[in-house]
C-alpha cells in the first residue's frame, strides 16, 4: 500500500461563523472518517494549525494509489455537500515508524 499526506481545506459551503463540529453534516463526516479508520485507510488524522485559514486537517492515508484515494474521499458526506474539500494530496516516504 502507498501511504500519502493529505491536507483538507474548507470548501465553498464551510460556514466560517461556526466551529468544526458545528458543520452542517458534522456527524454523518465523522461516522465516514471513523470507518475509514476502522478499515486501515486513516491512520492518522485531525486538525491542523498553522497561518493558513483554509486550511482543516491533515492525515496519513494508505491506499493502492492517488486516483483510488480520491475517488474513496469523494464519498466524505462533506465533500459531496462542498463543506471539505481535499487541498494537497502528496506521497509519503515513511522512513520512521513506530506502529
């Protein structure tokens, strides 16, 4: 499996007057992540700081390639309704890992 960081940014239908979970479809998001994380493709993930506003989470997926990675985050109920979208898709070359 290739591994790959992943960057989400706010999509046009982020509502910035509210917090992460106070998105519309909040649970319906979390559900999918929660799933994907079950399933091994998540394996790390959560929100990012930084100076870049747009900017929500970052993670690192292992998927077969790119164009599967992003045909699976599609079907985020976020993405579907323009909450989310994905930024930055890069592949990763792990050289440490304690897992």
């Amino acid at each position: 499996m290739a591994v790959f960081a992943v960057i989400t940014a706010r999509g046009p239908k982020w509502d910035p007057a509210k917090g992460i979970r106070e998105q519309r479809d909040w649970d319906a998001h979390a559900d999918w992540a929660d799933r994907l994380t079950g399933e091994g493709v998540i394996v790390l993930g959560g929100p990012i700081g930084g100076d870049r506003a747009d900017e929500v989470a970052l993670l690192m997926v292992e998927c077969a390639d790119e164009v599967t990675l992003r045909s699976t985050f599609a079907t985020d109920p976020w993405a579907a309704t323009g909450v989310l979208r994905i930024k930055e898709v890069r592949p990763w070359t792990l050289w440490l890992d304690s897992r």
